[in-house]
C-alpha cells in the first residue's frame, strides 16, 4: 500500500463527504506554525445528514463506531478542502473523542476507535496513532459523536 493517504482512502474504496460547513462562530481548520487544529466535527454522511442517537439508548456500540469512522471520513473532507492534499500531514497528534451517550454507557472508547482505526488506516500505524481522550457527553442536534484532533503538519 503506498504511503500517500489520498491514494489509501481510494484504496480503502471509502468516499468521503462533502466537507461540512460551520455551524457558528469559529473556524473549521486553523493552522499554527506545523500544526493544524480541527474543530470538532460530526458524523455527516455522503447525502449531508448526520448520525443521530445516542449510545446506550438507541445505538449500539457497532453503530457507534461506525459513527466514529464517519466523523473521520468528515474530518478528512474538511482538512481537504482548507489545505488541499493529504500527504502535507505528517502525523495525527491529539485526538478528543466525545460520544453522545446515556450515564450509564461506559464504553466511549471502544467507540473512538472508529474514527481511530480509520486514521491509522490512512496515515499508517506510526503516523495515524496519536494520543487520545475519549468521553461521554450530551452532543449537540442529538449526534451520536463528535471528534476535534490536531495534526503535524510536514
């Protein structure tokens, strides 16, 4: 599999949705001196709805996870459209995982690791794995997760 994430994500099949547009005031993307900040974003599907639910009442972790993976695909539409390429990330530094679920669902992480395993996916073992919160909370229009990172960039 060749190193370029662009060419992964077409390797891997995966589509990814048109990059979401801010739903306030702030900014999707901001880049600091090598690092690029992502503002917490959400499990929008291809057609422009987002997941909803929340774990522990109406989904399950499987479908949980899967929501994860979408904010990952989402996230990466979003990074697309402000800096272009992928390939100009070097590594995923932080990520902060918030899972919309009830007070008794106590697996945030096993649902992260959606949007994880797909990082990993595309930018490899070394440079997809950074470190990671991953919490429960009352997310906003009832989405099922909602995830903001930080990426090195080259």
């Amino acid at each position: 599999m060749t190193k370029n994430p662009d060419s992964r994500i077409a390797g891997l099949g995966l589509n990814l949705p048109p990059a979401p547009v801010p739903m306030g005031v702030y900014k999707p993307v901001l880049v600091v001196g090598k690092l690029l900040y992502v503002s917490g974003q959400g499990p929008l599907r291809s057609d422009g709805t987002l997941i909803k639910g929340r774990l522990g009442d109406d989904l399950n972790i499987e479908q949980g996870k899967a929501a994860a993976r979408q904010v990952g695909l989402a996230m990466l539409s979003n990074i697309k459209s402000h800096i272009g390429e992928l390939n100009k990330i070097k590594r995923l530094v932080k990520t902060f995982g918030m899972v919309n679920s009830t007070p008794y669902f106590d697996q945030h992480a096993a649902v992260i690791n959606g949007f994880s395993e797909l990082m990993a996916e595309v930018f490899g073992e070394v440079n997809g794995i950074g470190v990671r919160s991953a919490v429960g909370m009352i997310l906003p229009f009832n989405i099922a997760v909602e995830v903001e990172a930080v990426f090195e960039l080259h």
